[in-house]
C-alpha cells in the first residue's frame, strides 16, 4: 500500500523546525514544562493510542495522524481471541500482523492486548468443558501469538479485567470460560506462560474502574491490591499494573485513596502505565468549547493525581481521534450529538486533552 508523506521523526523535526506547535501546525504540542535538559533532549514519557487496522488501511489521515503522535500503538481489536483465534484449532494473524508491520515500519513501539479476558471471546470457547481442556487451550493460545510476535512485543496486557463489578477480596474474579474450570489459577497460568515463551515482554494486569469515591471503588482498589500481593507472594512475573483511566464527569476522583493505591504499587516494585484513557462525555454539555474544557479539565485532575505519586512507564488513550472510538457504542448522547472523548476531534485537529497530555508527559519527563 502507498500511504504517508513523512516518518514521525521528520514529522517531529519539521515542528520543531518551524516552531510549529502541533499537529500539522494546527496547534497544541503546547508544552507546561521543560523538554530539554541542556542540549540533550528530554525523553518524554511515550504516548500511544489504541489503532484500528481497518481504518488504518483505508483513511490516510488517520494513518498520518497515528505516525505524527504516536510513540506506540495498541490493538484495539486484532490482538484479542475472536480476531486472532476464530475456532477451535484456527489462528489467523492478518490484521495484526499487519499492525506489527506498521509499527516496525515507523519506528513505533506495539503493545499487546490481550492474552487473558473475560470478554469478547470466541463461540467456540463454550466448547472448553474441563480443567486440562482450558489449560491446554489458555497455554496453547498464549504460547502460538506470544511466540509470533516475540521480540516484536515488549509489553502484553496479559491478563485484562480480572475483577468483578464489586469484589469481596482478590478472588472475586469475573466470571469467564478461565474461572469456570480453572478458577483464579488462571492469572499465574497466563503470565508464567507469557514469561516463559517471551522472557522479555513486559507483563501487565490492565484493569478498570478504580479512581473514584465511593464503596465500590475502594473495594476494587482494595482487592486489586490483595491480588498483587498474592502474586508476588507466589512468585508469579509482573511488571506492571495498566490502569485503564476510562474516566467520568458525573463521578468524584478519589484523589488520597488513589495516591495511596499508587504508593502500594509503586512498594510492590510494580511500574504503573496508563492504558486507554478517555473521558466519557456523554452527559456533559453540548457546547463543544465547554464540553472539550471539562473533557480536559477531568484528565488534567486525574493526571496530576497519578503523577505526584508515580511516572507512568507509558500514557496511551483509547484511540486518538474523535473519528474513531468506542466511547458511543455505551455510552451515546441522549442529544445525539457526536461523542469527543479522545485528543484529536474527528477532523484530527487537537483539542483542549491534546494540549494536557503533552503538558504532563513534559512535565514529568
Ligand atoms: O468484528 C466484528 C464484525 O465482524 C461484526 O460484523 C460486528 C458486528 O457487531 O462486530 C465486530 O466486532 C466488534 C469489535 O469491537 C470490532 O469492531 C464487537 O462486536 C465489539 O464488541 C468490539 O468492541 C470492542 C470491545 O472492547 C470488545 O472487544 C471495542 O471496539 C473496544 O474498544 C473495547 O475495548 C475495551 C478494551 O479491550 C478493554 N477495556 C475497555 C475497552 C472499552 O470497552
């Protein structure tokens, strides 16, 4: 395929070149802090966005907004077990080994989502009907992509949202064709294998809904903590907690409960990355000015919230353009009016988020 115009270096070094602040000169890149040390320059925390390899393929666009901005990319489907393991004894790797072609081709990292998941699986995964059966299919998957893309993953959220809604303690797992027959014995399975066939990757537990007040999310963070706690206390590898950062306006930060969840991690030798942030607006005002100021003005709290305590290892957003995000498929206006949860609108130009992302990743760098 014949797609871009220019590398995301030369991208780069041309908006350094011409003072240019932003995306195609558009605007933002609007930095808070100091990028350069000396004449070196700062290595600022990478940023990254979930990719779709359909619109990839066939909106240019896109594809050149994804190269200008971003340092990795992630899979927002192709890396899961329908795309990738549509039955029983059938791989197919066309869309991501597209993605991991992509991503080698413009220097940018690739991470990989996701090994271990309640959600999104396969028909034929009802057919798994006992303990070694599970066993055999988790190892067996975990051991045929992971081996793939060795060298090529750095970092695989191996297990995705392994707790309920409102967990009693670290074994409230969801319900899952994993907990079924293997119970929580799942989550070691899947990170030694992943260890294992790529002693290189980077392992990380991604999960949810942990930030806020409120008793239910307490019990998350309490029972998350629990979690890795036993994991460690059994040796299991893991690198790293991703906290997704879905986040919400009509919902209060727990700023003190959250710095304390992060100083827990952070004593658990574990690193922190933020996985698919966005701000769900779906209830905010219709005024796109007001409503990007309070899409913004949540990631801005929650940012600093999370960056007096840890440095993420990475900061990635769930899609980087209004154009193309999941944020309606839940979560549509009653108004009907287009949701803007991402840094870039759908006409790629950078919004209000844009500017805060690329403050703190400054900032802190
Ligand atoms: O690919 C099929 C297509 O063949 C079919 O015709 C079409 C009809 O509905 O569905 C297509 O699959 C959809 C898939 O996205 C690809 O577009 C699924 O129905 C749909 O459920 C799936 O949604 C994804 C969801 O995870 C479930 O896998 C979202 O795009 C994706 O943004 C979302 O991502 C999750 C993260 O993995 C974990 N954290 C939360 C995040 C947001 O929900």
């Amino acid at each position: 395929m014949t797609i871009k115009t220019h590398t995301r270096r030369e991208f780069l070094a041309s908006v350094v070149a011409s003072g240019a602040t932003g995306l195609s000169g558009m605007s933002a890149f609007a930095t808070s802090g100091t990028a350069a040390r000396g004449s070196e320059p700062a290595r600022l925390i990478p940023y990254g966005s979930a990719v779709r390899a359909g619109a990839l393929a066939t909106d240019m666009a896109y594809r050149q907004a994804i190269v200008a901005n971003c340092d990795i990319i992630v899979p927002e489907g192709e890396m899961k077990w329908p795309d990738l393991h549509p039955a029983r004894n059938k791989f197919d790797f066309e869309k991501a080994d597209a993605l991991v072609d992509f991503a080698r081709q413009h220097k940018i990292e690739i991470r990989g989502h996701t090994l271990a998941w309640y959600g999104g699986m396969p028909d034929w995964t009802n057919e798994i009907a006992s303990r070694a059966d599970a066993e055999e299919e988790l190892v067996g998957h975990i051991e045929t992509v992971v081996s793939r893309y060795r060298g090529d993953i750095p970092s695989w959220d191996v297990v995705n949202e392994p707790l309920i809604d409102w967990p009693e303690d670290a074994n409230s797992l969801r319900p899952s064709i994993w907990t079924r027959q293997l119970g929580p014995d799942y989550i070691p399975i899947a990170l030694k294998t992943t260890a294992r066939v790529d002693p290189t990757t980077r392992l990380v537990l991604n999960e949810y809904d942990i930030e806020y007040k409120g008793d239910r999310f307490a019990a998350r963070r309490k029972a998350l903590i629990q979690l890795l706690r036993s994991l460690r206390d059994r040796d299991v590898p893991l690198h790293a907690v991703g906290l997704q950062s879905h986040l919400f306006g009509d919902r209060a930060l727990d700023r003190d409960a959250l710095q304390a969840f992060l100083r827990e991690i952070a004593a658990l030798k574990l690193d922190v990355l933020i996985t698919e942030l966005d701000v769900i607006d779906y209830e905010f005002p219709a005024d796109i000015g007001e409503r990007d100021a309070r899409v913004a003005a949540i990631a801005r709290d929650y940012l600093e919230a999370v960056f007096e305590v840890v440095h993420p290892k990475a900061l990635l957003t769930w899609g980087l353009t209004d154009r193309y995000t999941w944020v309606p498929t839940w979560f549509k206006r009653a108004d009907g009016l287009p949701n803007r949860p991402l840094p870039l609108d759908a006409g790629l130009k950078p919004k209000p988020l844009f500017d805060v992302i690329e403050g703190f990743r400054r900032k802190f760098a």
